[in-house]
C-alpha cells in the first residue's frame, strides 16, 4: 500500500491513454547520453550489418539516401518518464536493410559511434517495427538527438534508439548492451514498466 | 532479497531551503541498500485519490546508511518538484526505489585524476563523489568546477570549501552576476575558461559532467575539443520539464 503524500495532486499533468505507466507528457525533447555528443560527418558515415558468418552488408549515406523512405508518426517514451507523442520521422525501415541478410541468430547488438551499444531481439526490429532514421520533424536529426542517423525503435523505451548508430552485429545470444550492463533491463517494454533489472 | 522494483518507504527528517528554489531533504529509509556516491533513485508520490507520479533523483549521499540525502531545484512547470520544494514537511512520508545507475559513479578505488563539472543543481551526484572522495581520503587528484547563476545560487558552498586541500581543488564559474572583486567578468563556461579552470586533457582524468543538457552539451565539446578522450567524459543531464 502506498503511503500517500497530503496534499500533493493539485499540479498533475494530462494523463492521456497514450501514456504509458509512470510516463509523463512532455513537449521539449529533453538528451540522455552517457559521454559527448559525437561528430560523424556524412561523408565518412558508414552503417553495416555483420552476420554470423563474418559477412557484412555496408552502406555509405548516399546509399542510404537512395534507398525508399518511408515517414514515420510515432509517440516516443524514455526511461527517465518522458514522453512525446505525435512525433514525426523519416528513414529507411531494416526491413529493407536485412532484406539481403541471412542469419539464424535471432538477437542483436547495435552499435553506435562513440562506442554506444544496445541489444534488441532480431524479431523487434523487422515487419515495419524500426528504422534508421535521419530526420525528425522534416528537419535533418540533430546531433544531440543522434544525428546523422539513429535507430528508431518506438515500440521500446527509447534508449533502444541508439543515437549515432553505425551497425548492427548479429548475436547467439541476448547480450547485454551498454545501458543494459549498467542497470537497465535487457527487454525495455514501456507498457510493462520494464525500466530496470 | 531487496530488489530495484522494490519500493521502499522513507520519512522526511531534516528539510531546509539551500538557495531561493533549491531544497535539501534528508529522507529516513528502513531497508535502503546503501548507494555508490552519483547514482541516483526514483521518488514516487501518491495523492489521496491513488494517482502517482515519479521521479528520479540524483543522491547527495553515499555509502551503507539509510539516511538520503537529496537536494532538489524547483521547476516553475513542474509537477513533483514544486511539491518537494514548497510542500514537504519533516514526518512526511513518500517512497523511493533504487539504487539506480552504474555508470554515472566514482568509487574510491579510483586512483586516477578526476575532473568534476557540474551546472546548477547538477551539483548533486558530484558532492556526493566529492564527499567519498574526502571520506575515503583518497589520494587521487579532483577539481570540481562549478558553474552557477550567481553566488547565491551555489548549492553546498561552504562545505564544498571546507572540502578542499591537497588532493581537493574547487574553481567557480558565475553566469550572470559574480561575487564583488571578482576577477572575470561574470559568463558561462567556454573552451578558454575549461582549458584555465579545470584539469588538462595530458593529466588523462575521468570527467564527470552534470546539468542542465544545454550546459553538458557545450561543456562535453569543449573537453573534446581540449583534446579529452571522449571515452573519459561521462555525462548527466536533464532538462524538458
């Protein structure tokens, strides 16, 4: 039984059935990052996928830019109880990325430049459910928010996104990925509150 | 066994205004796991007709006891903040979880040099590192620089003075209105002003920078750009409401 606070209630915010639990609504877009923001010039932007195998499918970002873009309107919920709803995206779905890919490892560790890492199922990033996204509300992803290109995975808390990200290597196993070692739970489903180990 | 999903209750103890929106609580919590010095918990509130809201907190404390420390700036826009700065009185009761974060941290077997920077109320996890620091007597070098609105907004002053010796040294950045006698005008914090007012990138330190994310954000570069490993600095920020 909670102990309850006297008095307190009287600022609360609009709670919305959007909200996940112990989210609350936000219209800034507030930075978590562990270290500096990293500068990755385009020109040098690479992003791979490396299987099991040790093969590895690699695109520069004129050929990401080439590939179909899709817009994505999502709402996105952070760990720290944030969330934005109603933001809009746009970038290259990893269905199209993995359509050349084959592996029977059925996890991932997506890596980011400045050394980021994050782990994700395979399974959570394919049929329509993620992107490498490189624009937010029609404007080119600013590096504080992961630009050029980050991972959007909306459907998990958002330090799944990973900022910066340059590839995806394939993994047996669910490693844990960088926030995952230092506290945070492998899965990160915001409608099960899984925040923490 | 205790668990991070468990909530615990605590007792507000001590409450006492530190600047005109900041407040220290010293919160009782029976069953507390003890905390390494910058992590940080989350603080659950319950109104009478069973909604919550959560938190998360940086701790001013550390080490095996159950007495909390938070310090805790008011947001004009806030929801829990406002209640924790205005509202609370010693006897209250509300719940935290925790610890929380293991990466934001400093343990005393640390031995290399250690740059702290805080902005604002992004004191918090950093005196709790300082405070070990002094605790464990630890030989490592650390320099905390501080930057804050005026004087009068500085959080802990007089005892991050007392703080400071041989192995402990203390540098103020004053944005908007400095002490009379002051020797730079006041101003935030830039290249030039890290590369006099904090350790060298060639003393190879650990940086810890804690504050508002427009504050991190142009701190983090600037040590970048001063030649800092990037893989050293590590950063906490907050900001949005």
């Amino acid at each position: 039984m909670a102990v309850i606070s006297r008095g307190f209630g009287a600022r609360r915010r609009e709670s919305t059935p959007d909200l996940p639990p112990g989210q609350f609504l936000t219209t800034d877009f507030p930075v978590l990052s562990a270290g500096p923001t990293p500068e990755v010039d385009t020109a040098e932007w690479e992003f791979l996928i490396r299987t099991e195998t040790g093969d590895e499918k690699k695109w520069s970002w004129d050929e990401l830019q080439a590939l179909p873009q899709e817009t994505i309107d999502t709402d996105i919920h952070c760990v720290t109880r944030w969330s934005k709803l109603g933001t809009t995206w746009r970038g290259v779905s990893l269905d199209t990325l993995f359509a050349e890919v084959e592996t029977s490892y059925d996890f991932t560790m997506v890596h980011s430049y400045g050394g980021y890492t994050t782990n994700l199922p395979l399974e959570d990033l394919l049929d329509g459910k993620a992107w490498i996204a490189t624009e937010f509300d029609g404007e080119p992803l600013e590096p504080e928010h992961g630009g050029p290109a980050r991972l959007l995975v909306p459907h998990l808390y958002f330090w799944k996104s990973a900022k910066w990200v340059r590839g995806i290597v394939m993994h047996g196993d669910d490693d844990p990925g960088f926030w995952e070692q230092n506290g945070y739970h492998t899965y990160g489903d915001p409608w099960q509150e899984q925040r923490y180990w | 066994m205790v668990t991070r999903a468990d909530w615990f209750v605590g007792t507000v103890t001590e409450a006492a205004m530190l600047t005109r929106t900041g407040r220290r609580l010293l919160v009782d919590v029976p069953g507390w796991p003890g905390n390494r010095p910058g992590q940080h918990l989350d603080l659950r509130l319950t109104a009478e007709d069973g909604y919550q809201a959560v938190r998360s907190y940086s701790i001013a404390s550390f080490g095996h006891g159950q007495a909390v420390e938070l310090a805790v700036d008011e947001l004009p826009d806030g929801e829990v903040s406002p209640y924790l700065v205005e509202d609370v009185i010693v006897g209250d009761q509300l719940e935290v979880r925790g610890p929380l974060g293991g990466f934001f941290v400093w343990d005393a077997e640390q031995t290399e040099p250690v740059q702290l920077i805080a902005g604002g109320s992004g004191i918090v996890p950093l005196v709790a590192m300082a405070r070990a620091h002094h605790a464990a007597a630890s030989a490592a070098p650390f320099r905390l620089l501080y930057s804050v609105r005026t004087p009068a907004d500085a959080y802990f002053a007089d005892e991050l003075l007392s703080l400071v010796d041989a192995s402990f040294a203390l540098d103020w950045v004053y944005t908007r209105e400095t002490p009379s006698g002051w020797p730079r005008p006041a101003g935030r914090v830039t290249r030039e002003l890290l590369a006099e007012t904090s350790l060298s990138a060639s003393d190879a330190p650990t940086v810890y920078v804690c504050g508002p994310t427009g504050f991190v954000e142009a701190t983090a570069k600037a040590l970048v750009a001063l030649g800092h490993d990037p893989q050293r600095i590590r950063t906490e920020r907050f900001g949005g409401s």
